[in-house]
C-alpha cells in the first residue's frame, strides 16, 4: 500500500484508459500500395515520454509531503487490518464456519478497508490531480504523434498489442511513438489550474467541432 514512483505508473496507466484514443489509424495510401501494419501500446507510450517521466520526478518533490504523508498512513493501516484479518481467518477455520457465521468478522475488515482507501485517496489527492493533469497534456497529443509516426515508418495500420494474435518483435512502433510525443509535448505542468477536472481539455477541443457540425437555422 506505500506510495511511490511505481504507483504513480500504474495509476498513470489506469488513468489512460478514459483517454480518447482510437483502436486502430489509417491514414491514405497509394493506390498500389501494400497495406502495412504495426503494433502499438499508447498507454505505455505517453508514461515512457519525456513530458511524463520528467513530471513525476518533479511531483516527488513537489508533492513530497503528500506522498510521505500516504506513505506513513498506508504503514499504520497495514497494521491496523491485521487483527481484523487474523479474526475473519480464524472465524472461516472454525468447523461450523459458513456466510453467516464469518459476515461480522468480514463486515468488519471490509469497512476497515474501504476507509483506509478513501483516506490514502484523500491524501494523494494533488497527486492524482498532477499526475492526471500531466497524462492529458501528454495524451492530447497522442493521435498526432500516431499520425506522424505512422508517416514515418510507412505504416498504414495500427492495432493495438490486445488485438493481436502473434507478432514479430520489429512492427511494435511504441518508441516511435515516444519519440513523437516528446518533439510534440516537451514538458509538462504538474500544476492544474484553478478548477480543472480530468477530461476538461478534451471536452473543450470537441466543442468546436460539434458546434461546426449543428445545422444552421435557415
């Protein structure tokens, strides 16, 4: 349950999925030519670029105190559930043991745990915030950096590494990728504006475009 480096990655990772990022880009291609395709992990690659790895280095010591502060807590927590673990083993051991018989005990460590969550998240919050903050900055970008690397290496079709079967090692273009988004998004703010919230770039960016689509009055 400690906070660390590790659990900004994996949060980083989860926090990917609400981004808008298509399963598959094609771009147009010549007439006769070939289709190519490729592989490619878009989560893996907004956490490998420059923008993101700098910016969780500069929230460990910006955000120092939070994290000590979620560190300590998740220590004591731990300590704190293991009698509730002990009696919900113990009752579920017992030969009469059944649903019933354990629901106090397993009540019990169930609130226990859900509490703890909701105070480390409590805790953690500007850093959720930063680290959210950082992966849209990064991941508005994302589709262009597909884009130009897809020019790049040719490739008229990319799928994404769950929708594949079997593969070669060389048609993963996620460094290419990378390497796009750091020349597209050199850095990152770890600070969020006043009011932000999590997906409001993107909604903002839509707008415009489903305003040009509304038919006009006349």
């Amino acid at each position: 349950m400690t906070f660390s480096t590790k659990t900004l990655l994996k949060s980083a990772a989860l926090g990917l999925a609400t981004l808008s990022v298509p399963a598959m880009m094609a771009t147009p291609a010549a007439a006769q030519s070939r289709t190519s395709i490729a592989v490619a992990n878009y989560e893996a690659a907004v956490v490998r670029s420059q923008a993101y790895r700098t910016a969780v280095e500069q929230m460990k010591t910006t955000y120092k105190a939070d994290i000590d502060a979620t560190n300590a807590r998740a220590t004591a927590l731990q300590a704190e559930l293991k009698p509730l673990v002990d009696a919900y083993n113990a009752a579920v051991q017992q030969p009469n043991a059944n649903a019933q018989t354990v629901q106090p005990q397993a009540q019990a460590l169930q609130q226990k745990r859900q509490s703890g969550q909701q105070e480390l998240a409590r805790l953690q919050q500007r850093v959720t915030m930063a680290t959210a903050y950082v992966e849209e900055q990064v991941g508005l970008k994302l589709n262009d950096a597909i884009k130009a690397a897809m020019k790049a290496k040719n490739v008229d079709l990319v799928l994404q590494p769950q929708a594949v079967v079997a593969r070669e090692p060389y048609v993963d273009m996620t460094d290419s990728i990378v390497a796009e988004l750091n020349k597209l998004v050199p850095s990152a703010s770890i600070t969020p504006p006043a009011g932000w919230k999590p997906g409001q770039a993107q909604q903002n960016a839509q707008q415009p475009a489903a305003t040009q689509q509304q038919p006009s009055g006349r």
